[in-house]
C-alpha cells in the first residue's frame, strides 16, 4: 500500500478554485477482526506528535535534515486511508488522511529504496499533466519554511527535503522534487494549480499558501465509530454544517498558523474543572489517534479522573497512566468530560476518551505532551467537524 500524506488544505483549494463540490471516503486501518490496535496507535501517535514538534523548532529540523531516515508504514494503527489517483491517465494510490501536514507527496517510479517495498507508484512520465515546479515560484518558496530546499536544473526543478519527526525517530523523512499534477478523488478530477514531486523517490504537492486567491470555504469531515465502514469527507459548500447542535470556535495561531488550533480553555472532569490550553492552542489533527495535552493541562485532567473513577487500578503501559480493571458488566461508568473552547463546548462520550487496550484493561487514552497539545482522531469520532478555512473558524456537531 503506497501512503501518500494528503494535504487536505492543498485539495481544498484545488477544488473551490474550479468551484467544485467533492465527496470521497476515509477508510480507517484497523486489525482483521475490526478493531484498532491501539497499543500500536499509541507508539504511531509519539512519532506524530515528535514530527508536530519537530516543525515548531528549526533547528530539531536541521537536525532532522543531517539524520534522515525513511518513512515507513505504521500499519493497522487507527490512522484513516484515502484512495486518490494522479495523473492523466489516473494513476491509483492510497493516501494518509492528515490535517496535521501541509504537503502531498507519493512515491515515484521503481525507487528500490522507497517504503513501504513494492507499493504501487505514481509515474509521472506516463501522465500527460505532468509538469515540474520551477524554483523561486510562490510555492516552492513557501515550501523553504517548512524543509530543506535546493534549486537543480538550472532553476528548473525545486528540490525538496521534508522532515517528519526528531532525531531520535527511527523513520520519517521524504525527499523530492515539486510538480504541477491532476487528481481525481471520489470520482472527481480536481485540476491542481500546485505542485506533487517527483524526485527520483517521492512525489510531492507544495502547501498551497495563497488560500484567499484560491477562494477556499471548507472542508469536514464526520469519523464513525465503526473501524469497518467508510467516513464521508467533503469539500466546498457541500462540507457545511447543518441542523442543531452546532457550535463554533475560532482558529488561532499559536502553536503555528499553519495547523489547526483552538484556544482550549478549560476541561470537565466530571464535577472538577481543570485548565486548558489558552493562547497556547490545541491541534485538530486527523492523523494522529491519540490525544496529547501540554502540562499544567495534563497533570490536572489525569488526577480529576483518578479521584473520580471507582474502578480497580491497572498498571500503567505504552505511556498511559489512567488505566483500569475492565467492569464484568462491560460498563464503563466513568466520568464525564467536555472541552470548553472559546465559544463552544465538546461533551464527549466515553469512547471518546476511554479505550480497550486488550487483557482487560482499559485506559484514559490522554497522554501528556511535552510540545504541542493535539485532539486526535479518536476523540473526534462520531462529530462531524468542519474547518471553515475562509472565516478561520472550527465548528462541530454530534453525529451518528
């Protein structure tokens, strides 16, 4: 299965630049009996979040740079697949479904040293829409923030590097050139105005950065509970919310403009409020499983729900520290809790912040974060969420 990290954004704005409604589906990898390893989506979450972290320190990313190694699949993790296909002919791939990341990339030609090993490819000599990304152009410029970029060819070819966690990973790098490039995703062709790469090993979609000349409204997208069945994703004025219980807060820049954060200002635990986020942010993130809070957010939410569960204690494992006894019964009477943004609160049902990890045992699937606070796609599940790119806004609603 080839992984292509799918910029969400980019798509976005491809699509509303020719006026376009699109639907497609985001598959969610899980085991072959239907559920998630999440002892496995908590080791995939940590090189989420170091990559995250990674992003908002330049010199970890030059660090990165010096030290690379290759991306490699992180199978049945509870990440969520996409199929969409480049070229002219199509050329069909799978893509990772990531609000986390700004750039689109596939694996290009043979590439003997490519992961995942013998994946599908994407050929850019066999797609009449192929064209390479000249240097210097906006795109390959705003792409120099965010990787290492080199001009080849005379001018003619915007090499990139493009790192994806800390030092101490062991995978998460790729490395390219930029294209302009046609996709087709749901059955729609979505002509893009920017790039994919293709390196002699990688494809790549330069961030699309200019969104108020693309005219972008929004996308959502509404995560089922049911690891078996598909979760719709839209784009343009198809994505809007509608009917009750919609609420809304709005964007902020902190941790960094270009991800999807929130002011998170407190949490309920139960009868206990605890703090949030603040100015500080949290991420809405599709690509990672698991939620990840910033001390003193952490700290504070843990102890409210060791006070507060009447269940027998567990061990501690795989970075959870909330862990219990699974009731005989099979009902998990724990505490409530709801996110309190600026504007709007999230009442979360249980599977959304508890889960089976196997043996027996359950636990509280937070775990604290030394960088950056992320909502994964876990705590996310049953909500239809929409990013309103336009007016730089976050709104959700309860959803079956």
């Amino acid at each position: 299965m080839a992984l292509v990290t799918l910029i969400l954004f980019f798509l976005l704005a491809a699509a509303n630049a020719e006026n376009g409604i699109f639907r497609a589906a985001m598959i969610r990898r899980h085991t072959e009996t239907g559920a998630i390893n999440f002892t496995q989506a908590a080791h995939q979450s940590r090189h989420r979040l170091s990559m995250l972290a990674s992003r908002l320190n330049k010199k970890t990313l030059s660090r990165v740079v010096d030290a690379k190694t290759p991306l490699t699949e992180d199978g049945k993790a509870g990440v969520y697949d996409m199929e969409i296909s480049i070229g002219t002919p199509p050329q069909k791939l799978t893509a990772l479904a990531d609000t986390g990341s700004d750039l689109i990339w596939g694996k290009c030609g043979t590439c003997s040293s490519c992961e995942p090993k013998g994946s599908p490819s994407y050929y850019p000599e066999k797609s009449s829409s192929f064209s390479k990304l000249r240097c210097f152009v906006p795109l390959c410029t705003a792409l120099m923030s965010e990787s290492d970029v080199s001009c080849g060819d005379g001018g003619a070819e915007c090499n990139y590097i493009y790192s994806y966690g800390l030092e101490k990973d062991s995978h998460h790098y790729t490395q390219g050139y930029l294209a302009n490039e046609t996709f087709t995703l749901g059955g729609d062709t979505v002509p893009a105005s920017a790039a994919p790469p293709c390196r002699r090993e990688a494809t790549a979609l330069a961030p699309a950065s200019s969104d108020s000349a693309l005219n972008v409204t929004g996308f959502s997208y509404c995560l089922t509970s049911d690891a078996s069945k598909k979760s719709p994703l839209l784009f343009g004025s198809g994505a809007l919310l509608k009917g009750s219980g919609v609420q809304s807060t709005p964007f902020i820049s902190e941790p960094d403009p270009s991800y999807y954060s929130v002011n998170l200002q407190s949490i309920s635990i139960g009868d206990v409020t605890t703090p949030g986020t603040g100015y500080s942010g949290i991420v809405f993130d599709s690509g990672t499983t698991m939620t990840y809070l910033t001390d003193p957010a952490y700290t504070q939410a843990k102890a409210a729900v060791l006070r507060q569960t009447n269940l027998a204690r567990a061990p501690d494992r795989d970075g959870f520290e909330a862990c219990y006894q699974s009731p005989s019964n099979g009902r998990l009477a724990m505490p409530s809790m709801v996110l309190h943004f600026d504007g709007a609160d999230m009442a979360l049902s249980v599977k959304n912040y508890f889960v089976d990890m196997g043996d027996g045992v359950v636990c509280w699937f937070v775990q604290m974060s030394p960088s950056v606070s992320i909502i994964g796609n876990v705590m996310q599940v049953d909500f239809h969420v929409l990013h309103d790119v336009n007016n730089s806004v976050l709104s959700f609603q309860p959803a079956n």
